[in-house]
C-alpha cells in the first residue's frame, strides 16, 4: 500500500483496455457454463470472423481480481482480479475472436419484453476473508449479494444489448472493507451494410480502489470510490481480404474523498480526468486461419486540475503501436498475439515519459470436449502521483482452465501473475502478485445453481511487507 500522498491512478485508456481483454475469460466460463446441461450434445459449430471488433470503451463483449465470484455460476474464483468477475469489457484489440460454444445452450430462457429478452440472475453466497500486510492480520465474515442481467433485442436488423451488473457486501463480523461495485453497459450495433458497422456505446462502472492496491491511501478508514463513465463510436469495414476499423473512445473517472484514521479528510480531486483515444486496425487475410494486422492508436489524457497536490503537470498524450497475427483453427484452437510499444509523454519535463515494449495475447485451446483452457497477456502503463514519478509498466500472465466433471458439475482453475516495474530512478519499488483460484458449480437445475469458490492472493515488493489474502465462499444463483 503507498503512503499518504504518494498515489498513483491507472491512465483511461489502458485501464480499459486492462479491464477489456479480461472478459474472454469470462465469456469462456459464462458458455461453458451455458451448455453443463447438454455435455452428450454435439459441439456448437464454429463462427467465421467476418469483421474486426474496434476497441470502444464500453463493448459489451465482456467482463480484476479481489472478490468472491458471487454473482453468477460462471463468475470467476474470488483470488482472480476483479475485472475478471465483470461482464461487459471489450475485446482487447479491434479484430477479436467470438466465442465458439453457443451461449445459449442449456440455459435459463429468460423473460420477453417485446422485441427484447431479458435474463436476469440473483445471487447469494457466504464468505470468509483473512488479510495479512507483514505482521498484521485481519478476517471477516461477509455476505455478498449479486444481481446481473442481459437485455438482448430481438431485431431483424440491428442490435442493441444492455449488460449490468451489481455487488453489495454486509460485514457479519470481523474487520475489513466492503467491496460494492457496479457495471451497466449498452451498445447499439448498427448494420449500415453486408460489408459496413456501425456501434455505439455507453457504460459506467462504481468500485472502491482495493486497500491492497498501490494506488492506495495507507492510513484511509475507507478507500476512495471510484466512479468511471465510458461512451464509444466505431466504425467497421470488411472489403473483402482486407479489414479495417476505426473507433473513438471517451472515458471520465472521478474519485471520491478518503477519509483517514485521524478523522480528517484527504481530497482526490486532483486525479478527475478525461481521456480521450482514436484507435485503428487494418488486418489482411492470408487465409481463413491467418489473419496479420496492424494497430495504431493516439490519445489524450487531461486532468480537471492542471497541477496535483505535489505540484506536477499530470495530463499526458498516449502513443501506441502494435503488430500481430490472428490465428483461427476452429473451436479446437484460436488466438492472437501482438508486439509492440506504447509510451505516455506527460506534460511536466521533470517527470519525463512512460513507455516500454507490450507483448499482448489471447489463446483460447480446449483439448478435449468439456475442457477449455484459456491463456491470455497483458501489458499496460500506470502513471503515478508519486513525486518524480512518471508510473509503472505492468504485464499481465493469465491462465483459466475450466473443466465439465459431469453434465451439471463444472470446475474451474484460474491462476494470474502481474509484474510491476518501475523506473530504476523511481522511489517506488517493483512489485509481483499472484493469484489463483478454484471453484466448484453445480446446475442443480437450469434455474438454481450451487456455487463453491476458494482463492489465495499474494503480493511480494522489492521493499516493504509483503500481504497475502486468502478466501473461501459458498453460494446459490437463481436465473430467470
């Protein structure tokens, strides 16, 4: 945890980007989950890629770790980054996969509206935390309710999708901080023509930044919140062989004041920003299988005051650029991975700029039917508040393997590594964390589920205490 005054706040764009490409993972338990029911059924039959998916701030494609999956069966293990327990993040890059299992299969039929259908899921699950920072230790007892939902529209032509999503936690006893998050986000995909899309899209999301968090005040009774508001335009063109896409994001995060131990309070007005990023992508499809691309982007971040409380200019421009392969091989095997850089110039000549070389993927393989394994990559620049600081470049190892052992019996493994670097001259120090987790759910009926989940989370820096976190949570999910 940093000191007082010795903040840092994670750049718009690469946070959603962050939260983007998390979701795969969440939408390869969600399928896997939908088709418990019909394990003697014949897989689902694969879907061609046909356009690219621009980046947007708020794609509904789909779902960072801190948290007991409480909210639905197909949640993620607690130990995993919350983002992971999340529905609606976008795809990590402007051409990603689809998923190949019908998501439908076996699954609650919902409730129709008109031309829309709804498909609501309630929650609720008993938890058990114990936290450990160096020599200190606390543990709580804690409910967790959840209630998630789609609105899907049943159009011809066109589509729009709402996805929310929200999470209340009540300390039975124990100490520790509640967790409540929130997430509500609605895209309008428009059919302008056979080779020609059009979306549109709307989100925002509420959360308390983690206690464990660098980000966060060592001495806060309780954890600033968090509130972030996202809208994205995008328009995709398919010609044939060649592909391409190009989209406009906007996203606005607030932080809330952080009241600390002493009884007074600490403003964080000086890390309300607006970004602003124009992404690209132009792919060439050397076959079915192999499809190279390009991708380019340029932003703008802008702090609502121009100098923090430490006196330094924080607004920044962004520049990256990236080269991949997108690889289809059917349901069996399919993925991308990509190079390249990204750098943060920031506006104070004393902070200098934040850049560094990104390796980023996603590879989704099931060996078996029932077995689906996903590993995906992630980097991402975290400027800091830290004076002389200009931030950290982080990357991300995920690997999330879920497994049918009957026709209504799923179990998931999950396992996470990020890494932490900092400027050599940086007063902060590198830092690793670990996650992994295991669950347990059991469709007693396509309406009512049985959830178990047990995690470990553990934090190693170069200087300062180490913390682990330890969770166990059992639950019930009724769907609609």
């Amino acid at each position: 945890m940093a000191p007082r005054f010795s903040r840092s706040i994670t750049a718009g764009a690469s946070l959603a980007r962050k939260r983007a490409w998390l979701s795969a993972g969440c939408a390869l338990l969600f399928a896997h989950t939908a088709t418990a029911q019909s394990l003697d059924a014949p897989q689902a039959a694969t879907t061609a890629v046909t356009g690219s998916t621009i980046e947007t701030g708020a794609s509904p494609a789909a779902t960072d770790p801190q948290t007991t999956g409480a909210v639905a069966s197909s949640d993620l293990p607690p130990a995993l980054d919350e983002d992971f327990n999340r529905l609606n993040r976008r795809e990590e890059t402007t051409d990603g996969l689809r998923m190949r299992i019908d998501p439908e299969a076996g699954q609650a039929p919902g409730i129709r509206i008109g031309s829309f259908v709804l498909k609501p899921a309630l929650s609720e699950t008993f938890n058990h935390e114990r936290q450990k920072n160096g020599s200190a230790s606390q543990s709580r007892t804690f409910l967790e309710t959840g209630l998630k939902g789609t609105l899907t529209s049943d159009w011809a032509r066109h589509q729009l999708s709402v996805i929310g999503e929200g999470v209340l936690q009540d300390n039975i006893s124990g100490e520790g901080e509640e967790e409540p998050r929130a997430d509500v986000d609605a895209e309008l995909r428009l059919d302008l023509s056979d080779e020609t899309t059009a979306k549109l899209s709307a989100g925002y999301s509420f959360e308390r930044e983690d206690a464990n968090d660098p980000n966060a005040i060592a001495n806060a009774v309780e954890q600033s919140a968090v509130n972030t508001y996202r809208l994205g335009a995008a328009v995709e063109r398919d010609l044939g062989l060649v592909r391409g896409s190009l989209g406009l994001d906007f996203e606005r995060q607030t932080y809330g004041d952080v009241e600390l131990d002493n009884g007074t309070t600490l403003s964080q007005e000086d890390r309300n920003r607006n970004t602003g990023t124009l992404t690209g992508r132009l792919g060439y499809e050397l076959s079915p299988a192999l499809i190279p691309f390009l991708e380019a982007s340029v932003g703008k971040s802008i702090y609502d005051l121009r100098r923090d409380t430490l006196g330094f200019e924080r607004s920044y421009m962004s520049y990256a650029g990236r080269a991949g392969m997108e690889v289809d091989l059917g349901e069996k095997l399919n993925g991308e991975l990509a190079l390249g850089y990204e750098t943060f110039r920031l506006d104070d000549d004393r902070l200098g700029d934040l850049g560094g070389l990104s390796v980023d993927g996603r590879v989704n393989w099931s060996p078996k039917r029932g077995t689906d394994v996903l590993f995906g990559l992630l980097t991402y620049l975290d400027p800091s508040t830290t004076a002389g600081n200009p931030g950290s470049i982080n990357y991300e190892l995920t690997n999330i393997i879920t497994h049918q052992l009957r026709s209504s019996l799923v179990a998931t493994l999950s396992n996470s590594l990020t890494l932490r670097d900092f400027p050599s001259d940086a007063a902060a120090s590198d830092e690793a964390t670990w996650r992994t987790g295991a669950g347990l759910t059991w469709d007693m009926s396509r309406y009512l589920a049985l959830t178990g989940d047990v995690s470990y989370e553990r934090t190693n820096r170069d200087i300062g205490p180490s913390s682990d976190t330890t969770r166990v949570g059992v639950g019930l999910t009724l769907r609609r």
